[in-house]
C-alpha cells in the first residue's frame, strides 16, 4: 500500500474516520504496526522509560531519539512517521527546534515531529518548523516533560481558566500550521470541545472517546509496562506470556531437554 500523506489525516477528520496511533521504538514492532494499517507511528519520548529504563522522558536525548526512530523507519513503509523532540532540543530557541527537527526527518526519514506545549513561544516554534517545511504535531493537555512544573502526571484542563487556556492553545496551534494535535490527560468534555472547534484532527490519550483518534503507548496495549494508566487498556499480557516462555525455556536447558529432538 502506499505511504500515508500529511493530507490522509485532514480528510480523516472530514469523513468521520477514526485515526489508530501507537508508538513504536524498534524494527520488529514498526513492522507489525505498519501491517495492522496503523496510520501514525510516533517514535514517542515514551521509549526513555519502556525501552531504556529512565524514570521519566526527561534524559533522553536526541542521540538516542535518532537511533531509535531509525530503527522504526525501517520497519514502517506505510504509516505516517512521527518522532518526538527530546527535551531540551527545541526549547531554547526556534533555530535549536529546527536543527533538531531537520537532523530526524535527514537522519531517521521521519515524516514529522512532535513537540509539547502550546504557549506563545511554542507556537511560534511551531509555525517556524511548518513555514520550513516540517509537519508537526502538537500536544496539550498533560505534558510530561513538563512534569516537574504540573506536579506530577495530573489531569489538565479541570478548572475554566485552565480549559480556556488549552482551547485557545489548541486554536493557535492549529492557525501555526499544526497537522494534528494530541490531547493527553483532560476532561473528556473538554476534548469533545477542542475536537469540535479545531478543523485539524485530534489525537486522544487519556482524553474521551470523542477525540478525531486515539494514540497509545504500545507497551501498555502489550500489557508489557509494569504499571498500565488507568486511561490505557492492556489487550494481552505479553509480559507474562514472555515469563513463562522464558522460564519453560530454561527449564528444558536444565533437564537437558534442548534442544529438541
């Protein structure tokens, strides 16, 4: 099949299709993605924690976001390909943004980036990025590399001012040139609302049922992360399924009972 275009999600939203969205963080899991006709594949900043081990997404680097989203491009002919900006790789200023942004889309043949935060200097971020000819993806709501200043991984968006704030965000996103947006986190109303006053699709997690799609990390999906949110769902146990494949592996090593026959 061929590959998705930036315009597939615009025309999404306008035919009332539902948009499917997981990460992936290497080839193999690329690839199965990729054949379920997932349409975005997001090399999220997620992976410093389920592939890497961090304690949050905060030391990942750009280094290893590359590595990373190389590994996915080449597992992933169809979907859209979508990589996050590390923390620290675009803040600074819109030329670090840009630098950033380019080294993915040259080095990993990603599709476009995603980058946290609405405020006025992310949005100028942003539409820098699109008038240089980079998709993005915006995200609002619960942003994580911005934990420390939230308070923890709390819902957004609770109070009025708050919600005002997150749909006005979302609406100067949208005018920077933003493809789509995830809604991470907030009150399933409000995401009903933004979904409803924002031409571009929206991307739910944790945020409703009546976002444009909804995006998930693939391991909580897996039911391989140690602990599932409880906006997530886990559609198998991989991690008891590879347990107990390990453990009856190693217990025919030990009988010398492999290998077989």
């Amino acid at each position: 099949m061929a590959a998705l275009s930036i315009h597939h999600f615009r025309r999404a939203k306008q035919d009332g299709q539902p948009l499917v969205a997981l990460t992936a963080a290497d080839y193999a899991i690329a690839q199965i993605l990729d054949q379920a006709g997932i349409d975005l594949i997001l090399v999220g900043d997620s992976l410093a924690m389920t592939s890497l081990g961090y304690t949050s997404t905060l030391p990942l680097t750009l280094e290893e976001m590359l590595h990373h989203a190389q590994a996915v491009r080449r597992g992933a002919q169809r979907a859209f390909l979508v990589a996050d900006l590390p923390f620290m790789t675009y803040q600074v200023h819109k030329e670090q943004a840009l630098l950033s942004a380019g080294r993915l889309m040259k080095e990993a043949g990603v599709n476009g980036v995603k980058l946290e935060g609405g405020y006025p200097d992310m949005v100028e971020t942003v539409a820098f990025l699109v008038q240089r000819g980079i998709p993005v993806l915006g995200h609002i709501g619960l942003t994580p590399q911005a934990k420390h200043q939230l308070g923890g991984y709390r819902q957004q968006g609770k109070t009025s001012p708050e919600a005002e704030r997150l749909r006005q965000e979302a609406l100067n996103l949208e005018q920077a040139g933003a493809f789509a947006l995830v809604l991470e986190h907030m009150p399933t109303q409000l995401a009903a609302q933004i979904s409803e006053q924002v031409g571009i699709p929206t991307l739910g997690i944790g945020a409703g049922p009546d976002c444009d799609g909804q995006i998930l990390v693939t391991h909580d999906l897996l039911g391989l992360s140690e602990r599932i949110p409880p906006f997530a769902k886990a559609y198998t146990n991989l991690r008891q399924v590879i347990l107990e494949a390990v453990q009856a592996f190693a217990l025919d090593v030990q009988k010398k009972a492999f290998p077989p026959g």
